[in-house]
C-alpha cells in the first residue's frame, strides 16, 4: 500500500480516505491517531491489522462535538456533559454506556463505549469534513510508545495506511485521560492531558483504577484492557528513578554501566557524558517532559543500549501521565534514590 503524505490543507482528501473505508494518520494534540470510519467493521478490522493490536482491546471513537454523544450512547449521565462542557474539545476520553450502532469491533465486545473530541484544528477540520465517528487509536505499533510527529508515526506505520495528515508535533504529547462514568465513583482508566486534580474538581470523588499505579498480577482485570499489555516499551529494559531529580540523577550516575543510555531532566545531563542521552526538559517543566517522553523512549530503539535510566517527575499535575507512561515502559521497576 502506498501511504499519502497529506498537508493540513487536504482536508477533503483526508476526509474521503475514511470515507470509503481507508485507515488515515491523523494528527490530534495528544498523539498522532491510526483512524478509520467508526461505522465500518471491516475499517475498523484493518486498524487491528496495522497495529497488531489484541482484538480484545476496544478502540475510541472521536466526535466533533458533544451533541453526537446520543447517536451512540446510552444512559449518559449529567456528569458526562458536565465534563464536556468543560473540557472538551480536548485531551479527555469518557467510558459510557454504548448503543447497538456501535460496531462489535470498535468495543471488542463490551457494552461500554470510550469516546473522544480532540482539540486539534486540522483533526477538527476532518472529522467536520468525513461526518462520521473516526475509530482510532495511538498511531503506534502495538507495544510501542505512541507517536507524536507525522514522521514518528511513518516509522511504524509507512506503507500499512492510505494516508497521514502531517498536523505538526502534538501539543499536550501524552494521550487523552480516561475516565469511566458507567461506574459511581468515577473512575480513571488513564491518566492524561486532563489532570487527576482538574477531574477531582468537576466531579468530587474520583477513584484511581490500580492499573494506573502499579503492574497488574495475573488474575486481575484491568478495566481499560490496554492497560494490561506490555506497553510503550523501548527493545532495552528501562529503570525508573524516583526522588528528589538531583539524588535521582546522582543515583543513575552511580549505578550506571558502559552502555547504558539515560532519559534526565536537562539539569543534569553534564553527568552523562559518552552515554546515549535523551533530555526530558527542564525538571520544573512537566508539560515538556510530557510533550518528549514518547521520542524519548522511542529514540532508544535505534541505540544499541543495553539498559535505559530515566528520571521521572513526581506523580502530580501531568506529572502523574508522565511517569505512568515510563512507569509502563518499565514495566514498574522503579527504584527509589532517597
Ligand atoms: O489521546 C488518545 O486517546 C489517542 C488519540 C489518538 O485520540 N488515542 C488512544 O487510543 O490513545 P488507544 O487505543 O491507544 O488507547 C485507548 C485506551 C486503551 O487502553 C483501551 O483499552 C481503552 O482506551 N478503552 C477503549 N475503550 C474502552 C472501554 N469501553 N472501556 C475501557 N477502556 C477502554
Ligand atoms: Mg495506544
């Protein structure tokens, strides 16, 4: 398959890709998105194809505006416009209770739905444009960090799509936050653009799934099945170093081997002379640790490193999306330098 490079200007070809069933790289301002017609199974189908995504992992659907949540939901509650109102078009995605139009494959089978209006102009402009729900996950393959540049997600991506919108670099860099409304309290699936503290503030109580936090054991059922895959994870191993970033940079320097590259705050990166190096941003700087972190670990892949150290900022703000997503790349081994 030849894949179409497209300028944000092409919205009407773009368009037409999913119209007639294509898969299209789309630029949002979390991440770059695989979409296909949301309404197409066998669109949809394909996206499992190009990812090598499970097919028990549900996919999001991406609307233009609030007014399309009843064309495929069902008992929404008031809190879901509440959340609308206030932070969409954006960075966040609600699990509500799904009509039958919602094909099988995009839900794997559930009978909850997560849905999604991105904030992106030209993602807007497109989703305007194909007037219909756009399916789409991260543009990434399965397993791998997700992609914030048109050219991060061709790595992955070239030849297995009909097109990709080349949008610019994603603003926010992490994907959208996910809470579930089907369930009192609230619960969040995912931590994202939108903030823990800011969801908190709309809705008062919100649980934290335990997925967020820590590695799921065998038996247990993480309520967004993504997040039981191994996931955004570079080919070498990645450490986690938690504390304070002058005792983490100090601890990574101490423990490090010849060979090992290193994600720090850009601080420190004077320690790390003669090791494959990615800066994260300044360590007071959360919002460009998050916008780099996925480059970050993707960078690594081209490395020949046999382990990866990475600082980590602390679990508040975007802070607690950032160190999900190396806490996953590193499939929870943190250590902590006091
Ligand atoms: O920012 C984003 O959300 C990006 C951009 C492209 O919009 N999309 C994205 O999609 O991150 P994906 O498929 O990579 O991650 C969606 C996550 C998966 O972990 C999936 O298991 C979970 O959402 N999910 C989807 N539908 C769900 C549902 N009905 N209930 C619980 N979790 C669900
Ligand atoms: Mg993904």
């Amino acid at each position: 398959m030849h894949t179409q490079r497209l300028q944000p200007r092409d919205t009407a070809e773009a368009a037409e890709i999913l119209r007639r069933g294509g898969l299209l790289g789309i630029p949002t301002e979390t991440v770059y998105g695989l979409g296909a017609n949301g309404l197409n199974p066998d669109a949809v189908g394909h996206i499992f194809a190009a990812k090598g995504r499970p097919q028990d992992n549900p996919l999001i659907l991406h609307i233009p505006s609030a007014d399309w949540l009843e064309r495929y939901c069902v008992d929404i509650p008031d809190t879901a416009y509440a959340l609308a109102e206030r932070f969409w078009p954006g960075p966040l995605t609600m699990v509500l209770r799904r009509k039958r139009v919602v094909p099988d494959v995009v839900t794997a089978g559930l009978d909850t739905v997560g849905m999604r209006c991105p904030a992106h102009p030209v993602c807007r402009a497109i989703l305007a444009a194909a007037d219909v729900p756009v399916a789409a996950p991260s543009g990434n393959t399965s397993g791998r960090p997700s992609p914030t540049t048109a050219a991060g997600m061709l790595e992955d991506m070239d030849g297995k799509i009909d097109g990709i919108v080349d949008g610019g670099p994603c603003a926010v860099g992490v994907e959208s936050t996910i809470v579930d409304l089907t369930v009192m309290p609230p619960r969040l699936l995912r931590p994202g653009g939108v903030t823990l503290e800011q969801l908190r503030d709309a809705l008062g109580e919100v649980v934290v799934d335990p997925a967020v936090t820590r590695l799921m054991g065998a038996g247990e059922q993480p309520r967004a099945p993504g997040m039981k895959y191994r996931h955004y994870a570079p080919k070498a191993p990645v450490t986690v170093v938690q504390g304070a970033p002058a005792a983490a940079a100090r601890y990574i320097q101490a423990h490090m081997a010849p060979g090992d590259g290193v994600i720090c705050f850009d601080e420190y990166a004077g320690l790390f002379a003669g090791h494959p190096l990615e800066q994260l941003g300044p360590s007071t700087d959360v919002p460009e640790q998050a916008r780099r972190v996925f480059e970050a670990l993707r960078w690594f892949d081209g490395t020949g490193v046999s382990r990866i150290w990475a600082q980590c900022p602390a679990a508040a703000g975007i802070g607690l999306a950032v160190a999900n997503r190396l806490n996953k790349a590193a499939g929870f081994h943190i250590v902590r330098a006091e």
